[in-house]
C-alpha cells in the first residue's frame, strides 16, 4: 500500500482557494490527490488533500511553494499558506497539543504588562522582541527582564491577570481538542503566578512556566528554579507524552518565537503562529492569521 499525507491550505479569504501551482507541481511529480475536503470557519477558509506520497516527499514539493506565499509582500498571498501533515498523526487515536502561552495563547507579553508598573516597559520590550528572534540567550534576557520588577507589590499579579485575553480561537480550539478526547498542555517562558490559574480556567492537562520569586509581599526581581527555556520546553512535550502514552509523533507544538524551536521541530507536527522568521522558516506548518483555531483544520478534528 502507497504512504500518504494530507496537504492541508487555508487563508483569509471568505471561500478556499487553490494555491496556484500545487496540482500541477504535485501531477507533474507523479503524486495522486486521492479526496479533497473543504472548509469554512471564522476568519479563514481552505481544504484538506489527501495525496499519494511520503511526508518528506510532499514537503519537498510543497514548501517552497509555500515558501514563496510567506515572502510576499502583499498580505493576502501571505496569509495563504500550504503544508503537509502526516496521515499518522491525522488518524492518530490521542494527540497531545503543546502551546506556547505569551503572543500564542494569549495575545500579550505577560512580562511587558508587568514592566509596564515598573515604568520600564519599552526597555523590556525591546529585550523580549530580540529573545524571540533569537538574537539574545532567552535565559540571560529573561533573568535581566525580571530584575526590572524588583520591588513591585505583589498585588500586581492579580491586576495583570485581569488584562490577558486569549488569543482569537484559543478557547475553540481547546474546546474542540478536549471534546474529540486530545490533550492540551501549555508551556511558558513566561510565569506560574499569571499561567496556572489561566491553565485551571482553560481545564488544561497541564502546565508549566517560570515561577517569579515573592518576599514579604514584593517581587524580588528573580527566577526561581529551573529557567523555561526552549530545550526545557522540549524536554516537557517529550515527558507529558511519556506520561500520556502518546507518542512524539502523535504530538502538535505550536508557538511564536525562537524560544520555541526545539519543541516545534521535536513534534510531530510543530506549527508557528504569527511567528518570527526563525521559527516560522524551521515548522512544518504556518499560521499568519489572527485565529489559533486553524489548528484544528490542520489535523481534521471536526
């Protein structure tokens, strides 16, 4: 029996559209497209291929082409991203999804909220946008970020949790996962105090972030423990699915940044949202739409 893998494209415009070039660079590389599946949702449209062919086969036809669509300087071809994914993990019984929290989950940089009540929010912003690109040690900027909350009271955690909201299609696509009986995990360059009241709200399987330190009732401008840092977070999706009984091929990590790349390119299908260029140039799918919930077309939960 011949491999497949699904091709699975997706946009913002109100119907799916074809990429151009994908059937005729699929037929003329002697792959079948064997169903097509349609479909619709808020803020996009696409369909899903079945298509004869290995996985790394399908990429090295396909992502350049998707390449190409993520280079453009005009933002509708941009947003219309192509990528394959594996039939196992499709058809797999249990997936495990890992997300990123800060500009994944939710929309903000929980450590910008924070510097903004130490009066120092554009300087850590800066620092925050270099770590994500990749072009600073996360570890050392986190360390040198949260030595600028020193002396904030405590109280202002409460306040910041106050102020996240979920990304768009963040409480969809969980609802959706936990309904077809998935797990959903969250792992965080950010911290405990903000995540895991959020992660108990969500009904999350489980969670993991910085924990800042807090004496006599202030923040003490430190870390505590081991730093999330992105091989830790690879670390935490191989050992959940350890836990889980789920294999590393079964699993689908999503994130924004550099601090992400281990775990994106561990999983067996590691997806970048809005990302930066290093990591979105090394996952094997894109999201540059403004709906988390696409993941759910990616892997064909209904």
């Amino acid at each position: 029996m011949h491999p497949t893998a699904f091709i699975v494209f997706h946009s913002a415009a109100p119907h799916p559209i074809e990429p151009v070039k994908l059937r005729s660079t699929l037929a003329a590389a002697g792959h079948r497209v064997i169903s097509e599946e349609s479909f619709e949702g808020p803020g996009r449209s696409g369909a899903r291929w079945e298509v004869t062919g290995s996985v790394r086969q399908l990429r090295a036809l396909v992502n350049p082409l998707d390449g190409n669509n993520a280079r453009s300087e005009d933002p509708a071809v941009r947003a219309l991203s192509i990528a394959v994914v594996p039939s196992e993990l499709v058809r797999a019984p249990k997936l495990l999804l890992v997300l990123d929290v800060d500009s994944t989950l939710i929309k903000q940089e929980v450590i910008e909220l924070l510097a903004a009540y130490a009066g120092c929010e554009a300087e850590v912003t800066e620092v925050t946008e270099a770590a994500m690109r990749g072009e600073i040690d996360f570890a050392q900027s986190l360390h040198a970020r949260v030595k600028t909350l020193a002396g904030l009271d405590v109280a202002v955690i409460e306040q910041v949790h106050s102020t996240v909201h979920l990304s768009d299609g963040a409480s969809e696509l969980i609802a959706a996962f936990k309904a077809a009986g998935h797990y959903v995990a969250v792992v965080s360059g950010g911290f405990a105090q903000i995540l895991d009241p959020l992660a108990a709200e969500l009904g999350l399987d489980f969670a993991c972030a910085n924990e800042l330190g807090v004496e006599d009732g202030k923040l003490t401008g430190t870390v505590i423990g081991q730093v999330v840092d992105r091989a830790y977070k690879e670390t935490k999706l191989r050992d959940w699915a350890g836990e889980l009984g789920i294999d590393v091929g079964h699993t689908i990590a999503v994130g924004d940044g550099a601090n992400d790349l281990d775990m994106v390119t561990a999983a067996g299908l590691g997806v970048a949202f809005n990302a930066k260029p290093a990591l979105r140039d090394a996952a094997d799918a894109r999201i540059d739409l403004p709906r988390l919930d696409v993941i759910v077309n990616l892997v064909g939960i209904a």
